[in-house]
C-alpha cells in the first residue's frame, strides 16, 4: 500500500472524500450515543425532528447560521491565503464589545445600526490584523497569536462589564446597560432571527465567492496560498495579500458579534452567553467548504443543525449539551485526517519477489 501524489485532485474527488469524512465523524459520534446508553438512530431522528422538521428548531437553525456564515466565509478566504485564523471567538467578541460602545455612549441616531456594524468590522478586523503583523514584523505564528488573542478579549469584556460598563441598576450579576430601541435590530416575528445580518451574511459569502474567482486580488490570493515561494517570485506582495485577508477575516467575525448583540441579547453579556463557541465551529464550516466561500452557504447551516440538535438532545434524551463538542471535534478531526486522501491516491500492488539467476559462476 502506498500513496500516489495527485497534482490537481478534481472537486468530485473532493466532494466524494469530504463527504465520506463526515459519514465516518456521523459512524463515530454514533459510537459515542451507545456508550451513552442512547440508540445513535433514535439520537440523529431526534436531532432533525426537533431543528428541520419543528419551524421552532428551524429558526433556532437560522439563528445559530447567522455567525457561522460570516465568520466562516471569512475564514474560507484566510486559510486559502494561508493566514490559519484561530482567532474568530475573539475577534467576535471584540466585534460585539464596539457595537456595544455605539450602542451606549453615543447618541441614538438612524445611522447608529450602521455605525454599530462598521465600529465591529473595524475592532475585529483590527485585532486579525495584530495578528498579521505579529506574523510578518517577528515571525509570530499567527495560529498561537489568534488562539491567546481569544483570551484577552475574552477578559477585557469580563472587565467592562464588571466594571466601567456595568448596568446601573444590576446588582450580583454582569451585564451592560440594555441598549436603546434604535441601536437593536429587528427579528422574524417569534423568533430570533435578526434578518438583516442573515441577508448582509449570505450576500457577503456571495461577493466573497466573486473577488475569490473574478478579481485580480482574487487570483493573488489563490497563487499565494498555493505556491508562497512562486508569487514571492512573480513579483506579488505577500504581506499586503495576508494583511487585506486578516481585515476580511476578522472584519466578518467582528459583524457577526454585532448581530449577536444588536439582534439577540440587547447588551454585552458574559462572553459565554454572546458566543456558543461560533468562532471555533466556523473553523470546520470553512474546512468543510474547502477555500470556496460560496459553500459556506451549505456547510453553515449544516453545523448549524448539529449545534441547535445539541439542545433538543439535551432536553428530549437527556444528553450533556456538551456532546455537540464531541460532534464538532470528530467532525474537525476526520476532515483533516482525509486531506491525505484527497492529494494522493492509495495504490495497492502485491510484492513481487526478485528472481535469483541460475547456473554455476
């Protein structure tokens, strides 16, 4: 058994190995359903019944779609350029915390929800571009600098809203002040879906899809993550490459916090309570859309239906919400292990012995 390069696997062999990937991460998690003392079958008709088949659990989809498109989309476009973002929950997170400056401290306008958008592209695009510079200033590597960068936005939102930011009125917990009606986005009736950021989502995975494969950045971008060495020699600027990507990757997690606030909660909450974990899911539904922000169109909803299944196991089976981090980890763990099937060929040939020569010397 050996493995044959392959110089330019076809999408079909794509699709084909990416999808048994995921039916191997389904065939595991089943597994683990067992050993919780759960049929897998009765968990995963469990799992649809309550989120695509219940208009509940179909909006609970939509919600939960909302960040993993965006920040997905972005992160399609970093790991093509080869800038590996870890840091989305942060950059989400930062994005949430200048929404929320907005919100509070300016006054209320009819350009206060644009301002609120544009304030949270800025601060997340600002923190994915720290990172970019710690990269090319002293060759940081940006997946450790991303990943610790989560940590300091992560405790400097426990610090605003335990400190300088906390509610007037809130005794014993840790929230903001609830933002005015003009600085909230509107939702589908009976549901907490804020459809603006659903629409500016899906139109940014689109446009993302055109500049990745009708512009010239589109095709800088696509020679630096394939050959760095190659565009270096080309003449093309790596760095200004890495750093419009860190914006666009960090800009679209800083939206999605936005959304968050603006749509959902109304206030900065603990960080916990504003992100389930979006910035770390996204990371598969940019795998799962191999470089084409377009797919994320696909992949999205699809981790989106594994994140809300997480809360119908949880109430009608009894299961820890936590086994969605199972679901996510498989799932991430399986995509990476296919990756060597998909760049090569396994080649099975039976052993041949050598043929001595005959005859006395």
């Amino acid at each position: 058994m050996r493995f044959t390069p392959l110089l330019n696997p076809s999408r079909w062999r794509t699709l084909q190995v990416s999808s048994l990937a995921v039916i191997v991460a389904l065939l595991i998690v089943g597994i683990v359903f067992a050993l919780s003392g759960v049929n897998p079958l009765t968990a995963y008709w469990e799992m649809l019944r309550g989120t695509l088949l219940d208009s509940r659990g179909l909006a609970e989809v939509a919600r939960r779609m909302i960040p993993l498109l965006l920040i997905g989309a972005g992160l399609t476009l970093a790991f093509r350029a080869q800038f590996f973002n870890i840091g989305a929950e942060g950059q989400l997170l930062f994005g949430a915390m200048a929404a929320g400056a907005v919100a509070l401290f300016l006054p209320i306008t009819p350009l206060t929800l644009p301002l609120m958008f544009a304030a949270g592209a800025l601060a997340g695009g600002g923190l994915a571009l720290l990172a970019a510079w710690l990269r090319q200033r002293f060759a940081v590597n940006e997946i450790l600098s991303t990943l610790m960068l989560n940590y300091g936005a992560f405790y400097l939102m426990l610090y605003l809203i335990g400190g300088p930011w906390k509610g007037k009125n809130v005794r014993g917990f840790m929230y903001s002040d609830e933002f005015a009606a003009g600085a909230q986005l509107p939702m589908i009736p009976n549901t907490l879906v804020h459809y603006p950021t659903l629409v500016l989502a899906i139109l940014l995975a689109i446009a993302l899809q055109i500049l990745l494969t009708r512009t010239t950045l589109g095709f800088e971008l696509r020679v630096v993550g394939e050959n760095s060495s190659a565009a270096k020699y080309a003449g093309l600027k790596t760095s200004s490459i890495v750093t419009i990507m860190a914006l666009i990757t960090g800009g679209l997690a800083g939206l999605a916090g936005v959304g968050e606030v603006a749509g959902i909660h109304h206030r900065l909450l603990e960080p916990g309570q504003i992100s389930l974990g979006y910035g770390f899911t996204a990371v598969i539904v940019a795998w799962l859309a191999r470089g084409n922000p377009g797919l994320t169109l696909l992949t999205a909803p699809l981790m989106a239906v594994i994140l809300a299944g997480g809360d119908v196991l949880k109430i009608s089976l009894n299961l820890p919400f936590r086994i969605v981090d199972v679901f996510s980890g498989v799932m991430l763990l399986c995509l990476i292990a296919s990756e060597i099937f998909i760049t090569n060929k396994l080649v099975w040939s039976r052993a041949v012995k050598p043929t001595g020569s005959g005859g006395a010397s």
